[in-house]
C-alpha cells in the first residue's frame, strides 16, 4: 500500500512539473500576446479533454473494482 501512495505521489509531482515547465515555456517565448492566448487557450482545451479522458478512465476501473468485490462478497456469504 505505502509502495502505491508512492508511486502516486510522484506521478502527482511530474504532473505539476510538466504543468510549471510548459507553462513557463508559454510565457517565456517570443511571440504576440494573442498567440500566446490562443496557445494557452488550446492547451487548456487539451489539458481538459485528457482531463475528462482520464476521469472517465478512473470511473470504468473502479466499477470494475466494485463489480469484483461485489462478486467476492456475495460468493462469501453463500
């Protein structure tokens, strides 16, 4: 158990250091103030797109789970 609450932990700590790389990317380079908007505005579209992707991603697997322990629990009591 504490070997996956570290595995997420560091997952959680690249994402946000993706996140503050790319962000300082945008801001940092040479371009017009409405280029930088539009590219910030489409990366907040892909970020929620991936977002979404991976929430729904997170719904299947842990009704998968449920089903399973469902299917445990009601073998256990029979």
């Amino acid at each position: 158990m504490e070997n996956n609450q570290r595995r997420g932990s560091g997952a959680l700590a690249f994402l946000i250091g993706a996140l503050a790389g790319g962000l300082a990317a945008v801001l940092l380079a040479p371009q017009s103030g409405a280029q930088t908007r539009d590219r910030l505005k489409r990366g907040a579209r892909d970020l929620r797109e991936k977002g979404s992707h991976l929430a729904h991603r997170g719904e299947k697997r842990a009704e998968k789970v449920t089903d399973a322990f469902k299917g445990t629990g009601s073998g256990a009591q029979s």
